[in-house]
C-alpha cells in the first residue's frame, strides 16, 4: 500500500495545479447554459450570443502552440501564474462586459488563458513526476477534466438563479486568488529548457485566420444582409489556408503543423476525426439547454441538473475507454462509441414538448457512453507510426483541431438553429422544428466521421494473425 501512495511532495504538487486547472475546466461548462439568459440580457440573437461559448473555445485551440513555446522559454512556474493571472483578469473583465461584443472579447481573452494553463499544467507534472509516478500523478490531475462536464452546467444554473449573470465570471476571482496564492508559495520553479526557442509567428498568425474566419463566415452567412461579409470571410479563410500550406511546405520540418505528419495513415484519420468529433459532439452540448429552456419550458436550474446524466456517462465509460482502446485498438473503440452517440441523439429529433423527462435521462446517459468513447482512443491514435521528433508539433496540432472542430460545431448548429427560427414565428411547434433541425444536422456529421476512423488503428487483425501462425 505505501508503494501506491504518491511521494508527499508530489502530491502537494499535484493538487496545488488541479485547483488552477478546476477554474478553466469548469469555465468551458458553466457558460453553455447561460447563453439564453445572457442573449435576454443584452437583447441580442442566439447566433451572436453562441460566440460568447464557440470564441472561447476557438482561443483556446490557437493559444496551444504559445503554451509549447513559453514552457521551453520561460520558468515553468511563472508561465502557469501568468497564465492563471490573465485568466483572472479576463474572468473580471467578463463580468464587467457592458454588451455583447465586450463579453465575447473579454471570453477570447479567457479562452487564451485556458488554452496556455492546461497543457501547461500537464507539462509541469510530467516534469515533477517522472516515469514512475505519471500514472497516478495524471489520475489526480484528470479528476477536472472528468467532473467539468457534471459540475460546470449545475454551478452555472445555481449562479443564474440565486445571483446575477455576472457571477459566472466573479465567481473565479476568490478560488484562482488563493490557487495562486498557494502556488507562488508552494510549487518549485522549473527552469526554461530552450532560452533560445522561437516561436512560428506566420505559421499561427495563418492558423488563426483559416479557422477563425471559417468559423466567422459560418455566423454571418445566414442572412441576405451579412452574406456578403461571410462570403468575403471564407474566401480569406481560403487564401490563407493556401499560404499555409505553400509556407508549412517551405519550412518543412520547422513549420508548427509539418505536411510530413500527412503521410501518416493514423494522424491523417486521427486529425479528421477529431475535427469531425467536435462538430458532432460539443455542437449538441450548447443546444440541449437551449431546448430544454425554449421548448420544454425548464428553468436554468432544471435544464443544468438534466444534463448530469450525459456527464454521468461519460464519467462512467472512461475508466474502460483505455484498457479498451490498448487491447483492440482505437477503430474498434470509436467507432462503437459514435454508433451509442447517434443513439443517444436521434431521439431528440424526434421529441417535442411532451417528452417524459425520464425518457431524455436514459438517451442523455446513453450519449455520454457514446461521447465518453470517441475523444481520448482518436487522441492516442494521432501518434501511432510517427517519429519521436514529430510528437510535439502532432500534439500542438491534435489540440488545435480538436478546439477548432468544437468550435465549427457550435457555430453551425447555432447559425442552423437561427436560421429556422428567422424564417418562422417564434412558437413552441416551430421551435422544435428548429432543435430538430440542429440535432439532423449533428447527426450527419457524426455519420460522416464514421469515415475516417475506419482507418484508426486495428489491433485485432494482429491478433488474428498471430492465432493463425499458431494453428499452422
């Protein structure tokens, strides 16, 4: 039993960061189901008030490749309190916002801070662990990531309903205060690894543009007024997606997302994937408490505690997702788990404002087993057949088109969603019709992502194999 203990040290280690990583894991949460209060408060549509949710996350994907560059640069600690600092003053700025387009930017910034604390945090702990101790140390620093999705909606509804609007943003200021308190006081420094490190600054500058006016064309295409405008903002998304690759073909190697990882069979299907993933599992996670609300008539509290059962699903699948992934490999794991999250999402299709509620529990519970199933064996499977030299920028490049994929899903849902309700009255029998919309919408993607993770890894044709030479 003492072998299983973490050393002493390690463990304050550990939890010192977890209380720095809670505030970020539950601010991607909490904010999902406030995006109806907070388009009543500032008057505005449910397409503009979804970047409040979609900006976050899109800065959190594109802050990746900084977090990288700082970590070798800079003493680790300093990075982590700077990082967890901007979040703070970001989370205060957000609850000051004044209207909806200071909110969204404030919530850029705070997506940027998220997206340099969390791989941060992971870097840190792989340094202080060692190879020992990374098991376990992970296990304490997951415990975030996995009760983010459970926590995050129900803290956001008691905030809503007790308090104003503007404490799902005050409310970071006291524990990531004392989170920081206790690391300046507490955690060792961790010297910088590379002073001489130079960070790709066209290559992200590019990045950013090809996503971010992606996703910006998605919102302003819906109507005939910002058509042009959105026109406009894929075409620059175009061009700069040919620059980058003209550029990332120059540099070859040096390039912060290599051509080279292409050629491998895994990161190409992994990349896709994960893409696809986003659409089809975060798009739902901002529509479910926008249907429960708008057709169900639930309150904010209400509509937070009927989304456990999708966390509690989730929560109960990932112990099996990497003894299931190690020992049939990523395609049999994926693509099972996008079949229970297509079962768990057509119903909603289908349901009106009739539905039994313990009917959404069990179809909710469902499509977290599903979801719970598909992110973490993709992940994995980005870096099988690659060269050591190639991990870090495939990890910079899995992390980024995982946070664009979500990113893409929310806005189209949204823009879907908007679109039907422009087009009709705003009563209940055309509002379902909207959500229905939305949900067929999710579901083609998910279909559509059954593709590449046919070409994840299968560890079972191995296995037959070897059966087979022992037979003869």
């Amino acid at each position: 039993m003492e072998k299983e203990k973490l050393p002493k040290g390690m463990a304050s280690i550990a939890w010192i960061l977890v209380l720095g990583a809670i505030l970020p894991m539950l601010d991607s949460t909490i904010v999902n189901i406030a995006v109806n209060d907070l388009a009543k408060v500032f008057s505005s549509t449910f397409a503009v008030t979804q970047w409040v949710v979609t900006g976050y996350v899109l800065a959190l994907g594109m802050a990746v490749p900084f977090s990288g560059w700082l970590m070798q640069k800079y003493d680790g600690k300093r990075v982590y309190m700077g990082a967890l600092g901007l979040f703070l003053i970001s989370s205060l700025l957000a609850g000051l916002a004044w209207d909806m387009q200071s909110l969204i930017i404030f919530r850029v910034l705070q997506g940027f801070a998220s997206g340099i604390i969390m791989p941060t945090l992971t870097a840190l702990i792989a340094q202080a662990a060692g190879s020992e101790n990374i098991g376990r140390v992970m296990s304490v620093v997951g415990i975030p990531i996995v009760f983010g999705p459970i926590a995050g909606p129900v803290i956001g509804g008691l905030i809503l309903q007790h308090l104003q609007w503007q404490w799902l943003f005050f409310v970071n200021l006291p524990i990531g205060s004392i989170a920081l308190y206790i690391t300046q006081w507490k955690l060792p420094k961790f010297e910088a690894m590379n002073k001489s490190a130079k960070l790709d600054w066209i290559g992200i500058l590019l990045l950013a543009m090809v996503s971010g006016m992606f996703i910006f064309g998605i919102t302003e295409i819906r109507t005939e007024s910002t058509r042009t405008i959105g026109s406009l903002a894929f075409v620059i998304a175009a061009v700069s997606l040919i620059s980058y690759l003209l550029y990332a073909w120059k540099r070859k190697n040096q390039a912060l997302l290599p051509l080279d990882l292409f050629k491998s069979k895994n990161f190409s299907a992994a990349f896709l994937s994960l893409f696809l993933a986003g659409f089809a599992t975060n798009g739902p996670m901002l529509l479910f408490p926008m249907f429960f609300q708008n057709v169900l008539g639930l309150n904010v509290i209400t509509s937070a505690l009927w989304l456990i059962p999708q966390g509690v699903g989730m929560l109960v699948i990932r112990p099996l997702v990497g003894k299931m992934t190690d020992k049939f490999g990523a395609r049999f794991v994926v693509i099972p788990s996008i079949a229970i999250t297509i079962i768990g999402t057509l119903p909603f299709v289908f349901f009106d404002a009739d539905i039994a509620p313990w009917i959404i529990w069990i179809v909710l519970f469902i499509r977290g087993i599903g979801v719970g199933g598909i992110t973490l064996p993709v992940m994995s499977d980005s870096f099988v057949g690659l060269q050591q030299p190639q991990i870090p920028a495939a990890s910079i490049a899995t992390r980024i088109i995982q946070n664009v994929g979500a990113a893409s899903g929310s806005a189209i849902l949204a823009t879907v969603v908007s679109n039907a309700l422009n087009k009709n009255e705003a009563i209940v029998n055309n509002m379902v019709g909207a959500y229905h919309i939305g949900f067929i919408t999710s579901l083609i993607f998910m279909i559509i992502s059954i593709l590449p993770a046919l070409f994840l890894t299968n560890k079972l044709v191995g296995t037959a194999i070897g059966s087979n030479m022992l037979k003869h």
